[in-house]
C-alpha cells in the first residue's frame, strides 16, 4: 500500500490504515520463514513538515525453521512501533558518499512523494525473525553423523573425535571421571 505524501500535506491530517497484508505483498518469504497468515496492522501515518511518522501495531504468525533440528515451527509476532521517515539525503543522489550521524540510525528514507507501508511492515516482521531460530530449548537437534532428529528418536553412531589435535584433552576428560 503507497501512501501518496502529497495527498497527505493537503489534507493536513494524519491517514489510518487498519489492513491485513498478504505474504505476496510483503517481502519476508526466505528459507528460514514465512507468513502463515496474512498480517494485520493498525498504522497512523502523519506529517510533520517533511517528516513522515508512522506508529502503529502490527500481529503476524511466522512458520520458522528451527537451525538445530530443521524442524518447522510457529512463532507469533505482535508489535508496536514508532518509526521515522525523512527525505534522502541529497548529497548521495548522485552515488557520492554521505555519512550518517549517530542521530540518523533511528530514521528511515523515503524517496519522491510516497512512502510504501509493506516495505514498512516487512522491515518490523524480519527484525522479530530470530538470528538462530530454535523450536524448543531443549531441541537436541540432529545427530552429526547419520542425520536422525535426535527429538523424535535415538542412534546408534559412536562419537569419535573428529580432530586428532583434540585427543589430549579426551584422555584428561577421561582421567578426570575415572
């Protein structure tokens, strides 16, 4: 959805959006997530001279895949936020080099007259994504050698040390609990 930003300096009021979003409008679909459902938001986009503020709340369903046992799993995200948006800079325009002060890494750009609130919203869905996305704390994850989820089922593999550098410490591991 583009919010037309010269539209809303003639109205001189904010704009409300209560909408749902689909996974094909936004861009959050990789190989660790995606939607399960489509996003609902409640956004007020205002203006306040040639800054764009936008706050709202967002609730999402996310269908993970867990880096220890690659299992899929559900997480839900609701969020509220209060994001900033201003014009882009004019010195990088024509590919020069800016820099950035530490006051502007909590404000975003926008280029033209127009602000597109599903860039908006998938930047807040990929910033709930985790890192290293874990079903359970206790996932025990895959077994190394044969691949079986050590979750559902056991194995039969012998855990040899894969580096012989590692030896030396395995015999005083050994000694200890003797």
């Amino acid at each position: 959805m583009i919010v037309d930003l010269a539209e809303l300096r003639l109205k001189q009021r904010p704009i409300y959006v209560d909408s749902d979003f689909q996974e094909n409008q936004l861009l959050v679909k990789s190989k660790i997530a995606r939607l399960t459902e489509p996003v609902h938001s409640n956004l007020k986009v205002s203006l306040e001279s040639d800054r764009v503020k936008v706050e709202g709340r967002l609730a999402a369903v996310l269908c993970l895949t867990c880096c220890r046992c690659a299992g899929e799993f559900e997480k839900s995200a609701e969020k509220n936020f209060m994001l900033t948006y201003v014009p882009d800079p004019k010195s990088g325009r024509d590919g020069e080099e800016f820099e950035l002060e530490y006051a502007d890494l909590d404000v975003g750009f926008y280029w033209g007259d127009q602000l597109d609130l599903a860039v908006v919203l998938s930047e807040q869905i990929l910033l709930e994504i985790p890192m290293k996305p874990i079903c359970q704390e206790e996932c025990k994850g895959l077994c190394d050698q044969c691949g079986v989820d050590l979750n559902l089922s056991t194995c039969d593999c012998t855990r040899e040390l894969a580096d012989p550098r590692l030896a030396a410490l395995a015999d005083i591991k050994k000694r200890l609990t003797n």
